[in-house]
C-alpha cells in the first residue's frame, strides 16, 4: 500500500526545481525574448504612421457632423417658426 506522505513527497513542486529547470533552459528565454525585441523594434522603426493625416481625417468627419447638425437643428428651427406665425 502507498504512503500518503510519499505521495506528497512525489507532488510537492520546490522552489529549487524550478530553478533549475529555468538555469538549464536559460537560453531558451533569452533567445525568446531577443526574438520578440527585436521584431518589436523592427515593426516600431519600418512602420511609419502619420498622425497629423489621421488627425486631419477624424477633424474633417467631427467638423462634418457637427456642422450637419446645426444645419438640421437651424432648418428645423426656421420651419417650425414660420409655420407657428401662419397659425
């Protein structure tokens, strides 16, 4: 028959162990994260964004629906007053 204390024994997980297991695949992490930086940096300086077209963009569509807004607020206005004096 198994002893439970063997068993706990078995699946007790130790700080040690993880060490190790990081010291011996060191280079794996490192590779991995040199990898990533560099695609990082790579995407960074080769994508080119151009901010102040984007911005000129969502100005001119605010500017637009603002500006369409008052129209449509001023002709209601203008036509429910000349009809209010008819009546």
């Amino acid at each position: 028959m198994v002893n439970k204390e063997s068993i706990l024994k078995q699946d007790k997980v130790e700080f040690k162990n993880i060490v190790k297991v990081f010291v011996r695949r060191k280079w794996w992490f490192i590779s991995s994260a040199g990898f990533a930086l560099i695609m990082e940096l790579i995407y960074t300086f080769l994508y080119h964004r151009d901010y102040l077209f984007i911005y000129n963009i969502a100005a001119s569509i605010v500017f637009s629906i603002i500006t369409g807004a008052i129209v449509v607020i001023a002709a209601d206005f203008f036509l429910s007053h000349k009809t209010s004096r008819k009546s």
